[in-house]
C-alpha cells in the first residue's frame, strides 16, 4: 500500500474517546443517558485504537534508528499508550461484570486525563507530519 494506514484509522479513537470524555462531563448534569452514551464510546475507542496502535507500530518501524523522527515518534507512541491505558482503566472501572454501569469520579477522571495526554500526543503526531514529513511523500516535478 503506497499510502500509510494510520492517518486514516486515528480518527475513530480520537473521535469515540473524545465524545466519551464529553459524555462523562455531561453525566454530572443529564444522569444516565450522558454516562451510557460516554460508556459505549469509549469501548468503541478503547477497540478501534488497536487497530491505529498497530498501523501506527507498522510505520514506526520504518523509521531510520536513530533520527529525530524516530524519537518523537517513540514519544507519540508512549503517550498513545498512555491515553489507551487510561481510558481502558476508565472502562474497567465503569463495568459491573460485562454491564455498564454509573463512572465514579475515577472512571471520569481517567476518562479526562486520558482526553489531555491524547490532546499531547496528537501534537506530537502533527509534529512528526510537520516538522520531520513523516507519511509525506515528496512531489514529483514534471
């Protein structure tokens, strides 16, 4: 495939974890429609971010050892996982059994924690496409 994977599968997570986020919050003031609908789009975020994980590793390992690029994409890719650990754990502690059930203000503040480490990542992610042309492919003159 001549053009990356990962750009195109990221905006699943970023989009479900950010509707989740915003769904936690909302949950203070609207109750159980709020927190059901943040549930669900966080186990869509937590299941699609797998696969941009993955796609994400693929493109890693393209990168030259030792350049700059790499490391900002070490970075990118630990602060990734970071967000997916945090809102897996805000999952894990919003389940009673396989059920969903009312977050506690662990499950909402691993939820908007989650939400701020995703916020640095994506700008290390736009950094890696903006400053080092990472996934950009150089234009041919005619």
């Amino acid at each position: 495939m001549r053009h990356p994977l990962h750009p195109a599968l990221v905006h699943f997570p970023i989009a479900t974890w950010s509707l989740g986020t915003a769904g936690d919050l909302a949950s203070l003031l609207w109750g159980e429609p709020a927190w059901r609908f943040a549930g669900v789009s966080i186990v869509v975020g937590v299941v699609t971010a797998l696969a941009a994980m993955a796609t994400g590793f693929v493109e890693l390992l393209k990168l030259d050892a030792d350049s700059a690029a790499n490391r900002d994409a070490t970075r990118h890719m630990l602060l990734m996982m970071t967000t997916w650990c945090c809102y897996a754990a805000s999952l894990f502690f919003r389940l009673d059994g396989t059920t969903l059930a009312r977050p506690d203000a662990l499950g909402i503040g691993l939820s908007t924690l989650g939400f701020v480490v995703m916020g640095l990542a994506g700008w290390m992610g736009g950094k890696l496409v903006y400053e080092h042309g990472v996934g950009v492919r150089k234009r041919r003159v005619s």
